[in-house]
C-alpha cells in the first residue's frame, strides 16, 4: 500500500512548521525517515515554505549524495561554510544512517524511529560527531492519535506503540550486555 503525496499528514504539518523556524534561526536540519513518501511530503511542504531542501535516499545520484556529504560537513576548522547549498537534508534511515558526517547541522528530526534501535542510535550519530562544534538537537515525533482528535484507540496511535516496542528493544539489550559483564 502506498499512500499518495497528496494526502493530508498533520505530522508533516508540525514538522515543516518546527523545521521552518529552526532554518529561520540559523539551525541546518537533518530529518530521518523509514518512509519514502514521508519525505516526499516533507520535501515539498518545506519547498512551498521556501526552505533549500532535498533528499538522500536510493533515488539520489551518487554525484549529489557527494555534494550533499560536502555541503553537509563542517570546514576543519568547525566553521560552517559560507556557500552552503541546503537548509535541510531528508534522509533515508538505510541510505543515510550509516558513514556520514553531517556536522554542518545542528538540528536533527525524526519522523518515525526504526525497528532497529541501533539504526536510531546511528541517526543520531550522523550530526553529533567528532568535528561538531556546536549544541546538536534531536527530537522524535510522535502523533497520538487521540490528542490530533483523530479518534480514540486502545494503544494512541503505531507512533506510540512503535515508541514502545523500541524502547523495550533496547531495555533487552541492556538486559542482555550487563548479564555479559
């Protein structure tokens, strides 16, 4: 199932909404998504807001995925460079969390998590690394369904039960390495 562009998304709405001011105030933007038409979305509400966007995904073109890598790292000296290209860079959690730098931003958002909690650990990692000069910000968003007025359900909504899921994930994982030391 492949839900169309077109359809409304109240998580895109507050996202471009945070996003937009966060360019307003000097902060670039990594967003990370599983969901390609997630971005898609989000690419075009923050085109319409007049925001310099684009994606990094398995459609990007090895030659852009190079300029975005370049355009996204900051100078040796922890300067931002002057001529950067892109506000914000909507990546792919499979074809943007793993091996990049993306210290020119100092604002990170989620879409959704991963199923994967080291995939989310790794997102995070992409602007908070070493050659980062600056506070980051990482913010997850999550939609309740009940408190968008969309009805009520026994669980809010997938993005809480998601939320949950990983976070008992990752309580396993814990689990599993302390018994280990």
């Amino acid at each position: 199932l492949q839900i169309p562009e077109s359809v409304p998304s109240i998580k895109v709405d507050v996202i471009s909404e945070k996003i937009a001011l966060a360019v307003k105030n000097g902060h670039r933007t990594i967003v990370f998504s599983q969901f390609k038409t997630a971005l898609k979305g989000l690419e075009k509400a923050l085109i319409e807001k007049g925001v310099r966007v684009i994606r990094y995904d398995g459609d990007t073109k090895k030659d852009i995925k190079l300029r975005i890598k370049a355009d996204m790292r900051r100078k040796p000296n922890g300067e931002q460079p002057a001529d950067y290209k892109y506000d914000v860079v909507l990546c792919n959690y499979k074809t943007g969390g793993v091996g990049l730098t993306f210290t020119g931003a100092t604002y990170m958002a989620r879409m959704d998590v991963e199923w994967n909690p080291g995939k989310n650990d790794q997102s995070i990692a992409r602007i908070h690394r070493i050659g980062q000069t600056e506070p980051v910000l990482c913010e997850t968003f999550y939609i309740d369904k009940q408190e968008a007025g969309l009805g009520e359900t026994p669980m809010g909504s997938i993005d809480l039960w998601m939320r949950d899921l990983v976070d008992l994930k990752e309580a396993m994982i814990v689990g599993f390495e302390s018994e280990l030391a």
